[in-house]
C-alpha cells in the first residue's frame, strides 16, 4: 500500500456496504490517507514478533488501478499462529481475486515465515466471505455464540483455520 492508492481505495473503503461487516466505518478521503499512513510507516513486511503485519493491495496488472486488499497478522509467535483477511472492490467481485490474492499470501506465508497455522475470524452473516475461507482450504473449527458485540450489536463469529502441512498437500 503507497500513498498515491489512496483515491483507489477510497473507491471501497468509503462504501457502507464493503465495510459493515469489518471493523472499519465508511472512511472519507482523510480517514482513507490517515489508515494508509498508519499501514506505511508500521506494516512490518514479515510476521516475527507479536503484532507484526502485513497488508497487501491488490492492483490490476492492465492499469494498476487498487482493487482490493490482504492482510495478515502475527496472532502469537508461541504458536505460530497467523491470521488472515481480504476485501474486495465491490466492482470487482465475483471474479477470483481474494481467492487468487489470498492464495498467495498464505503460499508466502507458509514458505518464507515461520508461521504453522492460519485462522479467519469471519461473521457468520457473512456466508459467502466463508466459502472463499472453505474454497482456500479452511476448515471451519468453532462457532463462537455472541462472539464479538460489533458495530452496535452481538454477532456469531465463525473460526476458520489451516494449516502449513494442509496448504501445502
Ligand atoms: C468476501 C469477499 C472478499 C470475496 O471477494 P471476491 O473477490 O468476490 O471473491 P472471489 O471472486 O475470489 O470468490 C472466491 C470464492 O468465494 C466464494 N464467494 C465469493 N463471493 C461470493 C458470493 N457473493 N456468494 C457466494 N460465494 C461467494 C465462492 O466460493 C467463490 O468461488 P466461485 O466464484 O468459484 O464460486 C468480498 O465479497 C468482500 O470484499 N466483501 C466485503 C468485505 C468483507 O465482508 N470481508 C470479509 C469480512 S468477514
């Protein structure tokens, strides 16, 4: 993510119906530039130490234009636990890119870091962000009741998880 994506971004970050089920409100072009600065001074590019991140966009290899994005976080370097998230631009749905960029990044993951498991924390309003997890290889292990009160009201969380030896077989 760089500073000049930020009109490409706004596109989808500032569409109420692309962030009502992550924790972000529907930014305005400050709130899109502030989030990209945070991204570019604190991503870490690896996943070594607690809290290191990754965010990733996606552009198109015929203009470039930003039409989604990746992230991936280290959840524990105990455990070597990660997790994993994507959004889409909503004109750019339904064509394979979370599943190609998501993909990747686990592939990137698995290989060049440490990390042994993967884990998605998806709303279970959210169906169809769970069958990307599913067509990616995750496997659904938990439904957390009321598991998280967000955006106003309680909402059931699903547990998705893979690990390196499931990736890569
Ligand atoms: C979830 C999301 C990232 C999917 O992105 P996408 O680029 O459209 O997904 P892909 O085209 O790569 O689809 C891959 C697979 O995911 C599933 N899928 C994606 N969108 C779907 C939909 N609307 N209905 C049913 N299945 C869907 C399908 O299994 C699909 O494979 P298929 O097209 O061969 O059937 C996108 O809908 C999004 O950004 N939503 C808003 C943000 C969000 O809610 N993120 C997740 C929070 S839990």
């Amino acid at each position: 993510m760089q500073m000049e994506d930020v009109n490409d971004l706004l596109e989808y970050q500032s569409n109420p119906e692309i962030v009502r089920y992550i924790p972000w409100p529907p930014r305005t072009l400050e709130q899109v530039k502030t989030a990209a600065e945070d991204v570019v001074n604190t991503c870490t590019f690896q996943l070594k130490e607690d809290k290191d991140y990754i965010v990733l966009v996606w552009a198109l290899k015929s203009t470039g234009k930003v039409i989604g994005q990746s992230n991936m976080g280290l959840v524990s370097k105990e455990n070597k636990c990660a997790n994993i998230g994507w959004v889409t631009h909503q004109d750019f749905q339904r064509q394979g890119y979370a599943l190609e960029a998501s993909k990747a990044l686990l592939n990137y993951a698995f290989t060049n870091t440490d990390v042994h498991r993967v884990i998605a924390d998806i709303d279970s309003r959210v169906p169809h962000s769970a069958s990307l997890a599913e067509k990616l290889g995750m496997r659904r292990e938990a439904t957390f009741l009321d598991g998280e009160f967000f955006k106003g009201e309680w909402c059931d969380m699903w547990l998705y998880a893979i690990l390196k030896r499931e990736f890569q077989a």
